[in-house]
C-alpha cells in the first residue's frame, strides 16, 4: 500500500497516466529510479535559497520522464517554500517575439504560479493579498495604530505610501507603475470593489494589450509586454523573497517548440533570450531565481536548429566530456535522463496498482507474476525496442487494470497479449517546421 496518499492525489494520478500525462499532484507517489536527479534538484534549490541563481536543462529522449521530472521539482521547491510557476512552450507562447508571443508565455506562467497551500496554480491573488497583509501590519507598528484602526478609510494614503515605497526598493525596471497597481489592489481590497481588484490583477497577468485601456482602467502608464515580461518575473522574484519565500522556480517545458520555428532569425532571438536569463542566472545579476527547461537531445543538439546552432549556448551547454552513463555529473548546467530500466518500471507499475486499487476502494485480481508477464509480453513486442515508451507502458497497463475493474471476468494475460505497439514520438525532422504567422 502507498502511504500517506490522499484520495485526491490518488484520483489524479490515475486519470492523468491514463490521458497520456503527468498529474499535478501526487507525483512523489510514483517517483521511481530518479534518487540522484532529485538529490541534484534538491542541493540545486538550497543554492537558490541562499541567494543563487540557476538554470537548469532536463534532456531526455521522448518518453523519458522530462515533464515528470518538472512536476516532481514543483514538489520539491513548494515543500521548501519556493513559490513556483510553469508553462510549455507552443506556436503561440515563446520568449521573444514582437506580436504578443512572448506576453503570452508571461501569462501563462502568471496564471499558474504555485504555493504549498495552492498547489494547483492561481497563487497570485493569494499572494498579493499576502504581501499587502504584511505592509499593513508594518505601518501600522511602525506608526503606533492598532490593526482594526489601520484598515480604516483614513489609512488608505498611507498605507499605499509603504507599497510603493516597498516597491521601489524593490525593483529595478518597471516599479513605478507595478507600485501603482499594486496600490489601486489595495484600493479596491479595502472599498470592496472588486472590479478594481480584478483589474489590477489583470495588469499584473499581462492581460492588458493597450495602454490607453490600462489608463483608463488604473491610471498607469505603461503595460506589461514581449520586451518588459522577464524584467517584471525579477521584479515578482525579488517581491516573493520580500514576503519570507525561498526564492522563484520557474519551468517551461516543450523546448521543442523553439527549435521548430522556421524563421532562422526568429529562432535565434529566442536563443539570445535563454542565453540572457543564462547569463543573469550564472552572473548573479538576479537572486534567487531557478530556470528549468524541458527539451529532447535532438532540440538541444542539433547544430542548424537546435540550441547547439546557438554558439554561445553551445559553449556553455556542452556536456561534461568526462560524464559517461555510469559516471554522472549533475553539478553542470545539462541533466541528462536515461529511460527507466526494467526493474524501476517494475516497481512504479507495482506502486500504480495499488494507487489504483485505493483509488477504486477494490483490490483487482493482478499479482506481481502478473506485472512481470505484462512487461515480458509488451517490451518483446516488435517495435518495442525502438518505438515504446514509459508512457505507452503506464498507459497500457492502467487501461488493462480499468477493464479488468469493470469486467472481472476478462482474461488478462489475453489481454497482455493483445497489446500492440506504436510510434508515438512527435515528428522532429527539421522539415516538419511551423510557419510564422
């Protein structure tokens, strides 16, 4: 039996592998066969704790828990007190573009940031409300005014004079019309007016496309945009680490979707992008800060698209020539993952029965010599060698479990037997490319 699961995380994970992806809660549940990748992950956060700034590549073939990984990092960074956020790249969400790409990638990692007690995303409401608590609370000890009396009509003014001073100590680029907002949030948290709150929070999202609709709705100047975003995630950095949290983990995953821009010119800005956020990681121009990013070996490898094409980044990323798959070093910037062998796969299959028989409230009739003849009929399928996946297997074996729950009388090494294998890995030919729009 697993211990300590909870029927939510249970129920999460088993929908999530059963669509074809990792669920956002519960993955410590079924973390198998990564002991040193997560002790790395682990001495890599206490850096970031401590005033480093990081930036790491998670590269794995197709299949080979790269997206596990990330969701299992979120875990660990909450459980330290980092507030953490993350988003996939696509066609439409990038770092730099000048048609509202990159915005929406800022968006997108503003809607899903993530605390402990919000592990599911939509932390930021919570966290400005947080923050402006503890400006409250200092003002009024600082003035000698009771906290009932400071939340009075009459304190507005003064209270948003410590925003904005806080602010401004803050930040570097863009404080003056975040402290605004900020400040118009207060506004609106103590006069009840919620579309006030809403606004502001939409400002803070990047949701606004225009300044003339962000002046009218909040008397600020400017707009969050493709060219200020990273400047504003520093500034949120550096405000998160005001409030008493370790630091800002930020994951994007699907790197692939940079490698598959057509434009050359394009795909290189987007390049220069990561080797900036490199650069100010290493250089310890931010603090605090923990970039991961997700991507295949072709993606970071391939020298006319890849993040190899990219001599700057080649410099910096090129393996330990010394590292061998016996002989690891996880102290460089790349972190390898190898598939997971047989007996880890064994394991984590085990562990998913039983997840799936609390989850059910019913104990399916599927013993470990089962498990075993499972994996002995699927890994000698033909094809298995070069097209199956942990993926695939998960996949297959809680579909067989979800047939047998519902018609115990089905023959399950028939079942076994009937599995077929596919090519499930997504096309990277570099002449599968994605036209610019």
């Amino acid at each position: 039996m697993i211990e300590n699961i909870k029927p939510k995380e249970a129920t999460s994970i088993i929908n999530s592998l059963i669509g074809g992806v990792v669920p956002k809660t519960g993955v410590q549940h079924i973390t198998v066969g990564r002991s040193e990748e997560i002790a790395a992950a682990v001495k890599a956060l206490e850096e970031a704790r401590d005033g480093q700034s990081l930036v790491k590549f998670w590269i794995g073939d197709y299949g080979s828990g790269k997206s596990f990984m990330l969701h299992v990092l979120n875990v660990i960074a909450m459980k330290q007190k980092f507030v953490v956020s993350s988003a996939d790249f696509t066609p439409e969400n990038r770092l730099y573009s000048n048609d509202g790409r990159a915005l929406a990638l800022y968006s997108a990692i503003m809607n899903n940031i993530s605390i402990q007690t919000k592990p599911e995303g939509g932390a930021l409401p919570t966290l400005m409300e947080k923050w402006i608590e503890q400006v409250v609370v200092k003002t009024a000890e600082e003035n000698s005014i009771s906290l009932a009396d400071i939340r009075e009509e009459g304190y507005i003014g003064l209270i948003q004079t410590n925003i904005m001073k806080t602010i401004n100590e803050l930040t570097d680029v863009g404080g003056f019309d975040f402290g605004m907002v900020v400040m118009k949030y207060y506004e609106g948290f103590i006069n009840g007016d919620d579309s006030l709150r809403r606004n502001s929070l939409k400002w803070l999202k990047g949701e606004y496309h225009t300044k003339t609709e962000a002046r009218q709705d909040l008397g600020v100047r400017e707009v969050i945009n493709d060219t200020n975003f990273y400047d504003m995630l520093k500034n949120f950095c550096k405000l998160f680490v005001n409030m008493g949290y370790s630091g800002f983990m930020i994951n994007l995953d699907e790197v692939i979707n940079l490698y598959k821009i057509s434009t050359a010119a394009m795909r290189e800005k987007n390049y220069e992008k990561i080797l900036s956020i490199y650069n100010d990681c290493f250089q310890g121009k931010v603090n605090n800060l923990f970039f991961n990013f997700a991507g295949t070996r072709e993606t970071l490898e391939n020298p006319r698209r890849g993040l190899f094409s990219y001599d700057a980044l080649r410099t910096r990323l090129e393996t330990n020539k010394f590292e061998t798959a016996e002989v690891r070093d996880f102290a460089q910037p790349v972190i390898r993952l190898f598939p997971l062998d047989h007996n880890e796969i064994f394991v984590l299959l085990k562990n998913l029965k039983a997840i799936f028989d609390f989850n059910y409230q019913i104990t399916i009739d599927v013993s470990d010599e089962d498990i075993r003849y499972f994996m002995e009929e699927i890994f000698n399928k033909p094809g298995a060698t070069e097209f199956l996946t942990p993926r695939e297997v998960i996949r297959d074996f809680l579909n067989i479990l979800s047939i047998l729950r519902q018609n115990p009388n089905v023959d399950k090494k028939k079942l076994f037997r009937d599995i077929e294998i596919s090519d499930e890995r997504p096309d990277e030919n570099p002449l599968d490319r994605i036209e610019e729009l």
